[in-house]
C-alpha cells in the first residue's frame, strides 16, 4: 500500500512535485527504483534536488495559550514557500503543535538537540543502574538501548506521542502533512510559557 509517508520520503529523495512521485509509485507497486525509473523516462527527475538541498524558509509562529491562561507557546514552523505559510492546513498543523506543546512540555524539537553531556548523564545513570542488578555487559547495551529510546520519547518534541492521536509521533503527523501539502515541514525551535505557583 503507497501510504501518505511513503510519497513523502520518495518524494524528498527524488525531488520531483508530490503528484508525479505519488503516481510513479503507483505505477511502480510501490517500488522506489523502478518508481525512479519511470520518473527519468518522463523526465520529471530532478537528480540535483535532493531532500539535503531543499530548504524549509518560509513558515510562522504559531501562539497557543491553554484555556485558564497559565500556560502559553510559541513555536517556529517552517515550510517552502510562503504561500503555504498562509495555507488553512499548514496553519492548523502549527496550532496543533503548539497546542501539543502547551500539552506534553517537551524540552526538545528532536533528539539531535539534545547536548551530549545531557545523554551521557542519562546513559551512566541506567548503566549504574543495570550493574547493581548484575546484568551481563551485552545486556546492559540492549537494555540501555531501550531505555535511550524511552528517554527521547519523553523529552523530544518530534519522538512524543501526539496528543490529538496517540496512533502516531509528532514526526509522522508532521511528515503526513508534509506529504499531502507537498511541501517540506519542519519545527525549528519553540517556547514554552507557565506561571509558576
């Protein structure tokens, strides 16, 4: 099945308009290479615009303040153009984000952000804890692992659970929206605002 996600990154690593990779995965049963192919016969593959090269410039702030006014946000969404920063969806996808973010306090956009000292602490924190539990060394790694994971999830905007779907992350929401705005979405920073007691 060519799902919403799949268009989008075939769409990002071909650079061609989100319709035409769209159909040329549909003509090539979801085949990426032979979907490539297809895009080359008719000309609409364009090698040197890779997904590295397009850029996320456009966007807006979105403001969200929670309902007794205690908690605010504001958070960055970037897309292509600045067409689809006036975009009703594009709009209601940044709301949404905030909103989520008014919700669940994330610390981070995406684990990359997180600075190393913050994952080492984490890391020798579970290690000193496996240990006392006399784990094996190969253990502690695929536990540790697990644990990482679980840790990111919580702290990282894009790895959360989203709020309004507990089916999907944050970063598949987004990547779904990508692909059926047809254009590259990203969160680049956020703020978030609580009257402390």
């Amino acid at each position: 099945m060519i799902d919403a996600k799949m268009v989008a990154e075939f769409r990002e690593s071909s650079g061609a308009g989100m319709m035409d990779a769209k159909r040329a995965l549909e003509e090539a049963g979801g085949d990426k290479e032979k979907a490539m192919d297809i895009l080359r016969k008719k000309g609409l593959l364009k090698a040197a615009k890779k997904a590295s090269e397009r850029t996320a410039k456009e966007g807006l702030i979105a403001c969200y303040t929670h309902g007794t006014g205690k908690v605010g946000v504001m958070v960055e969404v970037n897309c292509e153009t600045d067409f689809v920063a006036r975009n009703e969806a594009f709009q209601e996808l940044a709301h949404d984000i905030a909103l989520h973010i008014a919700a669940t306090d994330p610390l981070y956009v995406r684990r990359e952000d997180v600075p190393t000292e913050v994952v080492e602490k984490e890391k020798d924190f579970h290690i000193d804890e496996l240990k006392a539990q006399n784990k094996p060394a190969d253990v502690i790694e695929k536990i540790l692992t697990g644990k990482l994971d679980k840790y990111f999830s919580d702290i990282c905007l894009l790895e959360q659970v989203f709020v309004k779907d507990d089916a999907k992350k944050v970063g598949e929401m987004i990547a779904e929206a990508s692909a059926k705005i047809g254009e590259k979405i990203e969160v680049s920073r956020f703020t978030r605002y609580m009257i402390k007691k």
